[in-house]
C-alpha cells in the first residue's frame, strides 16, 4: 500500500488513453497507444501539473507564500507553475536561461500574462543559477515572505510522486482497456517523469519497460540523476525502495543541435502526425521522442524497442513551444 503525501487537485485527470489509428510510418502489427498527458488542462496542459499538485501542496503546507523555480526561457514547467501561482494566490519568481527575446511569445508570454516575475540568466551565468535561487530566498524572506524553490522540471524526490500517481492511472486503463504493454515511452529533460514512472511502475507491477528518449544532456546524466532522486525520495518518506534496483534505459541519438532546437526530420514528424491524427506534438520534447520512437521501431535493430508491438507513449505536453518556432515547418 502507498503512503501518499498531501496533493492539490490541480489537473483534469483520468486523461485519455487513446490508440492511433492512422499515422502512416508505423511498422505492421504495431499499435501505438497515446497517452493524452497534453490534455491535464489547457493552460497548464503537459505533465509538469501532475508534478505540481505535490510541490505546491508542499510549498503551502511549509506556510510559504511564494514559489522560486527556473528552466529555459519556453520552460514549459515555468508556464505552469506561473499559472497555478496566480489560481492559488503564489508570487511566483521565474529564473529563466537564456537571452532577452526581442518579444514576448509562447510559454513567456502565458509567463508574463500570469504575473509572474521574469529574472532572465545568460547561458554563460546558468551553471551558478542555484546560488541565484538562493538569494532571492535571502531577499524574500527580509522582506517577510518565505519562497519555496522548485528546481527545474518539478524533478526533485517530491515531484517525483506525480508520476507514481499517474501509474496507479495507468494501471487502471490497461485493465479497462485489456492491455499489456512492451513498453512506454517518453520524452527525458530534467528528468523527473522518467523516474517517477519507473518507481510507479515497480510499486504498482505494470507491464513494460520504460523507455526514454534523451533531449537533453546524455543517458549516464540521468542514470545519475534519477538514482539520485530516488534514493532522496526513499529516504524522505521511507518507502524502503531500493533505488540500485532501477533499469534505467534511456535512448541517445535523437538530441539533434541541442536541447531546444530540432532539425528537420522531427518538424516533419510533427506535421505528419498532426496531419493524419490531428495530435500535435513540440519540438523540443515529444516531437523529439516520438520520432525516435518511430525510428527505433522501422530500424528493427537490436534496442530497447526491438520486438515490441504495443507501445503506450506519454504525450508529456509542450504546444506552446511550437509557436516561437513555427518557422521550421515546411508548411
């Protein structure tokens, strides 16, 4: 039995488990199952708010009334923890990477519109960003409030159980649906969906490997990682979960330029199945990962993919990250 912490109410769930029907660059006899994660609310769609119902449960049960996190300038996690600050009466405190674009556009945008205050680090200075945070706690709290910091993704040993809860989901629609997986596949970035599916998993017996696609950073980064914050998870709540017992996989070779930034194969794979499924994906996270997963599965080669005919892949969110770059698309 899971001894769960307290949890806001923050996201539309059950979201759907819904197989796709027409996209054209699947091999024979292999079903695709989406995973419609996008689909937790509309501006906070995406898997950061299954995170989120337990990082802001934690902050306001510390008393504190404002939330200090960071990520890239079309962080997708920022947008959310942005919105839900402003629902929940939060002074949110955004710490973004990167440089100050010449306007205001997707994630920023919604960024802005919720209130939230934007402090923005060059790349250069990004490697020091938790002294930053640590800082603006200093300041907050001369000046009476006390700010609860987030890190990046929501992924620390807290976030983590937003995906322990969306297994126990998970588990519900494979017996409402009568499947058994070969596996699930998502998109990795920071690092904490990955890891809280693969203790979900375990704890509650489901089918299939987890499988991830790397967009940022490489495979030994999050074995690092996510070992890091289970063990941190176990001994936070005492579950007693070995976190060595973890089979980690993460799949490399589908990072393209670099994190946020896409070539031209995974935009093409974007409009394909928008086109033929009216499901659209980012390029920065599920574009990246679904094309790999496409590839992986035409390759035939020996992988974690080889064999496997039923799919569940986790759409993880990110369309607004679509429209700073719409220029990519050959439309």
């Amino acid at each position: 039995m899971i001894n769960w912490p307290n949890r806001l109410q923050l996201a539309n769930l059950p979201t759907p488990l819904t197989r796709l029907q027409r996209f054209p660059d699947l091999p024979a006899g292999v079903e695709v199952w989406v995973k419609r994660d996008e689909l937790t609310g509309l501006e906070v769609s995406g898997n950061k708010i299954r995170k989120l119902e337990f990082c802001l449960a934690e902050a306001l049960d510390q008393g504190c009334d404002t939330v200090i996190t960071c990520g890239g300038l079309q962080s997708n996690h920022c947008r959310a923890t942005a919105i839900m600050g402003a629902r929940l009466g939060l002074k949110v405190h955004l710490l973004l990477r990167g440089e100050p674009p010449a306007e205001y556009q997707g994630n920023l945008l919604l960024d802005k519109l919720s209130g939230a205050e934007v402090t923005i680090l060059p790349s250069s200075e990004w490697p020091d960003h938790e002294e930053v945070v640590r800082k603006l706690q200093d300041d907050y709290a001369r000046a009476g409030s006390k700010a609860y910091y987030i890190p990046v993704g929501a992924s620390d040993e807290v976030g983590l159980w937003g995906y322990i809860a969306a297994c126990a989901e998970l588990k519900e629609d494979y017996q409402r649906l009568g499947l058994e997986p070969d596996a699930i596949v998502t998109a990795t970035g920071s690092g904490g969906t990955q890891a809280g599916l693969l203790v979900g998993s375990e704890l509650l017996d489901l089918p299939g490997k987890v499988v991830a696609f790397n967009v940022s950073d490489d495979a030994a980064y999050f074995d690092r990682k996510i070992r890091q914050d289970v063990t941190l998870w176990q001994q936070r709540y005492k579950t007693g979960f070995d976190a060595d017992s973890l089979e980690i996989t993460t799949v490399e070779g589908y990072l393209g330029p670099g994190y946020g930034m896409a070539g031209p194969e995974v935009f093409a794979t974007i409009a394909r199945l928008a086109a033929t499924e009216g499901l659209f994906l980012d390029p920065v996270y599920t574009g990246k990962a679904f094309h790999g997963m496409v590839t992986e599965l035409n390759q035939g080669a020996s992988g974690p993919l080889n064999g496997a005919r039923q799919i569940v892949f986790l759409h993880t969110g990110g369309l607004f990250g679509v429209f700073p770059q719409n220029q990519q698309f050959n439309l």
